[in-house]
C-alpha cells in the first residue's frame, strides 16, 4: 500500500531542496529522518516536515510504520515570482524569485519484495 504526501509552493528554489532530496532517495525512512534531522541545509527542515507528515498518513492507513520505505521523492519548479531590482542609470534587471513543490511516495514493501 501507498501514502502519497505533497508540499506545494515552497519558498526555496528547486535546486538547493534537490540537492537534500538526492541525499535521501533510496533509503530506508527512519534512515532518512535521521539524515534530515541533522542536516545543515535550509530546506532540510521543510523537507523533514513532509516525512513526518507522510509518516502521520501512513500511520492513519495503518501501514507498518517500522517497514516504510522511500518509494519516490521528487521536486518539481512551482511558480515563479517576477521582481524588479534596480540598476544604475534608471535601468530595471529581472529577478524570478522560484518555489518548489515536494511529492513523496511512501510504501510499507520494499522495493525488492516487488521484482
């Protein structure tokens, strides 16, 4: 069985959640959290958040929570907010300030058990 959890419209770009994103895939949950827990990134903590909220769905659909494994986690580019930042000479330069949106698919098999 499957949880699927979504965190949409986070306020860091793509890139920087991505890189602790790779650092989780194809992990073991409870080794995941704890990787999350002590990472020195910013989008760590919103990240760690959506584990805990995928760990709460799958309690609620009464997965084995000592069993749960990563099955996908990605990020996907959000909206992208236009701004202006001044130049010199009354001259205007374009900033995209971007956002994430996080999916995470948690399953109670492994992906072993599937093959």
């Amino acid at each position: 069985m499957e949880v699927k959890v979504c965190k949409n419209n986070l306020a860091i770009a793509p890139r920087k959640v991505r890189q602790v994103v790779d650092l989780t895939r194809k992990m073991t949950f409870n080794l995941a959290l704890d990787q999350l827990k002590f990472l020195n990134k910013v989008s760590a903590l919103p990240v760690y958040k959506l584990f805990l909220s995928g760990k709460s769905a799958a309690k609620d659909k009464n997965l084995d929570l000592n069993n749960l494994h990563i099955k996908e986690i990605k990020v996907d580019e959000g909206r992208a907010l236009k701004r202006r930042r001044i130049n010199s000479r009354g001259r205007a330069s374009g900033i995209s300030k971007r956002s994430s949106h996080i999916t995470l698919i948690l399953t109670d098999q492994a992906e072993k058990d599937k093959e």
